[in-house]
C-alpha cells in the first residue's frame, strides 16, 4: 500500500523492541502492583501490628527495590515510544500518551504518598497502635497506584496491537 504523502515511514527495529519491552517492563509493574495489592497488603492488615512492623522492616524495603526499577523502567521506554510515536505521527499515539500519563501518575505517588509513609513504618519508634490507620491509608492509595499501573499496561497492549497493525498497512 502507498503511503500518504505526509505519512512517516514505518519505526524499525530497534523501536519495536523498545516498543514491546515497554509494554513488558510495564506490565510487569502492573503484576507487581496487583500481587502486592491482593495478597501482601492484605496479609499485613491480618498481622499483629508489632509482627507487622517487623515483617515490614524486613521485607518492605527489598520489595521495594524489586518493583521501583519496572517503574523507572516503564516511564522511561513508554516515554521514548510515546514522543517517537506522536512526532512521527504514528498509529497508537494517543494510547502511548495515556500509558505515559499513568504510568507518570504511580511515580508520582512516591513523593506525595509512599516514600514518606514507608519511611514511618520503616521507623523503629513508629507506634504498634497506629499500625491500623496507616494500612488502612497505605491500602487505599496502593489501589490508585495499582489501577494506573493497570490502565498502563492495557493502554500500552493496544497502543502496541495499534502500531504494529498501522506498520502492517503502510509496509505492504
């Protein structure tokens, strides 16, 4: 099929590859975020506010270091694919750009949420009898985290399905 004439040609290689680890370093966060969401927070509201802090000492961190570098990760390849895709007018630019947006929203919530709470819980003097609230506050704010993570990882399957599908018509 013959291009449009103001149409950019189809991406290479190497962009589908940052393309589609995108959409897996993404993903992964998202699993990530769920898992933690549906089985860990949960399992720490059932604990002893005492056991938990000490759990939570121990594990807390190294979960953290886990799942931070798909975050980071995911940030950075959606946001390459999307200003390549939207300056190069390509299909699934819109879903690219809502994938950043998102995933930009969970990074976000570090400053305005988790890094201070985690810290508190982190913290030796930090009272058993607030335990409770805290999780109560972390549990809620992890569902927006989560649910970004998700959308993310939805908006950047179709933006990926949308892209390939456009360099599938203009490459014939």
């Amino acid at each position: 099929m013959v291009q449009p004439p103001n149409a950019s040609p189809p991406r290479g290689p190497a962009a589908r590859i940052i393309d589609t680890t995108a959409v897996a370093v993404t993903s992964a966060f998202a699993g990530g975020a769920l898992l933690t969401q549906t089985v860990i927070v949960p399992h720490w509201r059932e604990m002893d506010p005492a056991k938990f802090l000490s759990e939570f000492a121990r594990s807390g961190p190294a979960t953290g270091a886990t799942v931070f570098p798909f975050e980071v990760a995911s940030v950075v390849l959606l946001g390459m694919t999307t200003y390549s895709t939207v300056t190069r007018r390509q299909p699934g630019r819109l879903a690219w750009a809502l994938a950043t947006t998102c995933m930009v929203g969970t990074f976000s919530l570090l400053p305005i949420y988790f890094l201070d709470a985690n810290l508190a819980l982190l913290d030796p003097a930090f009272p058993p009898q607030a335990v409770h609230a805290e999780l109560t506050a972390w549990y809620r704010w992890n569902w927006i985290r989560t649910g970004l993570g998700l959308a993310a990882a939805a908006f950047s399957c179709i933006a990926l399905t949308a892209g390939r599908r456009g360099n599938a018509t203009t490459s014939r």
